[in-house]
C-alpha cells in the first residue's frame, strides 16, 4: 500500500469533518453505494434518459445520499467525492427545510402524471399522461441551482478557479435531469454572477458553514 501523501491526508480530514457536520444537521444522515440498493436500482430504470445514473451521479433520498459505483476505489476522484458529497447535502438541507413539499417540486410537472390512475372512474383524466414529456421544471431546477451553486463555490475553495459552466448548464438543458431548464444562456449567467459572489466572500450563512469547514484544511 503507498503512503498518504500531505495531500491525501487533507482531503480524509475533510471527509471526516464534513460527514460529521452532515450527521449533525439530518438525523440518520448516511452514505450507500447505489448498486446495493434495489430503490436505486428500480430508478435507474424509471430514469432510462440519464444513461450514467448509477456510474456518475449521486441521489439523495432523505436521509441518505446513495453515491456512484467509482466511490472511494480511486485517489483521482477523491475532490470530486467530496464536491458530490456538499452538492446532495444541500439537497438533503432543503428536504428537512421544506419536507415533502421538496418531492413535489423537485419532481413537478411530471408528477402530475399520477393523476391518470383517476382514469379508473374518469378516463378523462388519461390526459394527465402528458405531463410523463419532458416538459421544462422550474422547481427542480431551482433546487438543483442550489447544489450546483455549491459545487462551483467548492471547486473555487478548493482549486482556486472557476469550474466548466458550460459543462455545469448542460446539466440543466440535457437529459440527465430530464431538459428541466432549456435557458443556457440565463443559467451560466446566474452561475457567473454567483461565483463573482463567492469570490468577494458575499455568500449565504449556509454556505459560509461549509466554507468554514473547508478552509480548515486548504
């Protein structure tokens, strides 16, 4: 086994300090690997159109975050778990801030598809199916704002630099959130205002207990 590098061992203090405060913010708090899970798997199915939902991406589901299958098996990957791992938390925050109120607007319109099960005493409601389009999704991507917001203020704590915005939007217009934002051009300009922001230290409180966590070690 190789030695920890100053580096290495940074980064695992960082872990340590930022699983620790989750666990002090959300109750039952814990991280799983996606492919134990059979609800990950189920929804890796429903979610055919985001092709790297179990290698890529992590998912909460309140109160654990449910993270890739590359997790923890390389050291090139550790910052980047650690960029995951703020970005659900904010998730995770908004889920015990707004409770299921936070399902419904992450998952409006589609949600609304349900509807169609009133077909069994009005098929009028049949209709309710073509909320399954990918129509655009205020809700979601106003709370998926707030992670990314996240992630780019990590990337510049920890890099001193800003993170690809195109990169970071196509998050927004693609498939992996199912086209919940068509606006390229507003989301880069948002994120470029936030990172202006961040850059003079002009963020929120909630951010700033992150930060605080973080300059600890770099």
């Amino acid at each position: 086994m190789s030695a920890l590098s100053l580096r290495d061992v940074r980064l695992l203090q960082l872990r340590v300090d930022l699983h620790k405060y989750m666990e002090e913010q959300v109750p039952g708090f814990s991280i799983e690997k996606k492919e134990k899970s059979s609800l990950m798997k189920l929804l890796s199915i429903l979610l055919f159109f985001n092709k790297s939902f179990m290698t890529k991406y992590a998912t909460t589901a309140y109160p654990k975050i449910y993270v890739p299958t590359f997790w923890g098996k390389h050291k090139r990957t550790q910052l980047m778990e650690l960029e995951m791992l703020i970005h659900e938390f904010v998730h995770l925050s908004d889920r015990k801030k707004y409770g299921h109120l936070f399902n419904i607007i992450y998952l409006a319109p589609q949600i609304f598809s349900l509807l169609a099960l009133a077909a069994l005493w009005n098929p009028w409601f049949l209709l309710a199916l073509g909320f399954l389009l990918p129509w655009p999704s205020p809700g979601r991507a106003w709370l998926e704002y707030r992670g990314y917001r996240m992630s780019i203020a990590f990337y510049y704590w920890t890099r001193g630099k800003k993170c690809n915005m195109n990169w970071v939007a196509r998050q927004f217009t693609g498939p992996n959130y199912y086209f919940m934002f068509p606006f390229k051009k507003y989301i880069i300009k948002r994120l470029e205002s936030d990172l202006k922001n961040i850059e003079k230290d002009d963020i929120p409180n909630d951010m700033r207990k992150i930060k605080d966590i973080i300059k600890k070690r770099f």
